[in-house]
C-alpha cells in the first residue's frame, strides 16, 4: 500500500490531451489536485471541465512552457489557486514529422523549443514550490524514440528526447539537496489523438512490434508517474522507467514471429 497523494498539488505541462491528459486523471483519481497546462484556451477550459467533473480540484493555465515568464506565471497561478505545488509532470512535448533533408532551421528550434527548453524553464520555475513541499517530484515525459531506439521522420523529436535525460541526471543531483527527486518515464507507442492522426497503418504496424500485440494507454504512464510520486519513491532519482509494452526487447521481428 502506498503513502496517498491526496491533497497534494500536481502541475502536468501539455495536460490538455494525449498523455498529459491521461497523467492528471490519474492523479485526480489518487485525490490530488491538478493543474493542466497548455497553449489553447478552448481545449484547455474543456479538458478542465471534463476531468473536473462538478470539484474544484482541477484549474487551467494556459501558458507555453518554451517562454520563461510564462512558466514562472504557471506557477505562481497554481500556488495562488492551491496554495503550493508536489509534483511536476514536464509533459508537453511536440512530435512533427520531418525528415533531415526537408527540416527547416524553423523546425530545429520550434521542437526544442517545447521539448527541451520548455521541460528545462519549467523545472526550473518549479524549485522554490518543491523544495518547500518537503516532498517535492519532478516527472518527466521522454520517450523511447531517441533515447533507445530511432524513426524515420523523428530525428529532431529523438534529439530532444535524449537531451531531457541528459538534462535528469544532473538536475537530479543537483536538486537532491533541496529534497527533490527528478525521474523520467519514456512511453513507447501510447493511445492518444497524435498517435490517431498517423493513421490506422500505422497503428498496425507499430502493434506487430510490440510483444504485447497492442498499444498502451495514458493511464499505463500515468500510474508510472503517480508510484514516481509517491513517498515510497522517495529514494529514486535520475532514473528512467520504459512503459512500451516490451517494444524495445526484440532483437527483430523474427523473435515475435516465434512467440
């Protein structure tokens, strides 16, 4: 049994949909309070209204984290609204798809602007309202694409995904002191809208290569991150957790046609 999280306030970066989305229901279903973040009022109020359902536990701050006066305001409107701030789900995170050949500079910095510099700003903003929770966790969302494996089209999304781990392990030692631990989940291929719109042969695909012979969900990261959360964490930091359903196992398809 697990040391609950309720009462504890969560801030979840690109919390509107996909993963994000699925991280703070999660964490509302534990009793905690939540605040989404992300760039568009209207999804924002509606994803809020949704996982509310008639609490006051969950607010909306739209804000882009690639901004640093953006995320100092996000969370200086969750302390005004719940008087602190335990955990940060650095979530938000942007996946075009671009071979090298065709990438734009424009392309380069618009995708690590969100996914690296924003999961940076928005740590960093976070350090005075964890270190004074006296349990304070950071929660990162990388991937497996970049860190572990590769994907045509997602050479600039798996740059970004393995700076953020390299970014973790010394911000977690660097933040150990003031009590906070900083871990990372890295989801293989997870059911969300962005996943939808690659279409059903890709679904496909990506199924036949997974071990498990289907897709994860948001809630398979969002207990990950909800343990990460936990007191019964609380000695882990500058770690990765995989959550692929086994995808990075095979040395090649021919292992899954022997299952």
């Amino acid at each position: 049994m697990f040391t609950p999280v309720t009462g504890r306030t969560v801030l979840v970066t690109g919390g509107t949909k996909g993963i994000g989305k699925g991280i703070a229901r999660t964490f509302l279903e534990a009793g905690a309070r939540v605040v989404l973040v992300g760039r568009d009022p209207a999804v924002g109020a509606e994803a809020a209204a949704e996982l509310a359902a008639g609490t006051d536990d969950v607010g909306f701050v739209r804000a882009d984290v690639g901004v640093g006066a953006d995320a100092e305001r996000m969370v200086a409107e969750t302390v005004e609204r719940f008087g602190g701030l335990d955990v940060l789900c650095a979530n938000a995170g942007i996946f075009p798809a671009a071979r090298l050949e065709e990438m734009t500079e424009q392309d380069i910095d618009a995708i690590f602007a969100t996914n690296v510099k924003g999961t940076m700003l928005a740590v960093k903003s976070s350090v005075p309202e964890l270190a004074r929770s006296g349990h304070g966790r950071v929660i990162i969302t990388s991937s497996i694409t970049g860190p572990i494996t590769g994907y045509p089209g997602w050479s600039h999304y798996g740059a970004t995904k393995a700076a953020q781990l390299g970014f973790l392990r010394t911000v977690a030692i660097e933040l150990a002191a003031h009590g906070i631990t900083v871990n990372a989940v890295m989801p293989g291929n997870i059911e969300s809208e962005g996943l939808a719109e690659l279409g059903p042969e890709y679904r496909s695909k990506m199924e036949a290569s997974i071990p498990q012979r289907r897709l994860g969900t948001a809630a398979d990261i969002g207990h990950v991150a909800l343990f990460l959360a936990t007191d019964e964490a609380a000695y882990i930091t500058g770690q990765t957790i995989v959550v692929d359903g086994g995808q990075t196992l095979p040395e090649s398809m021919m292992a899954l046609e022997e299952q």
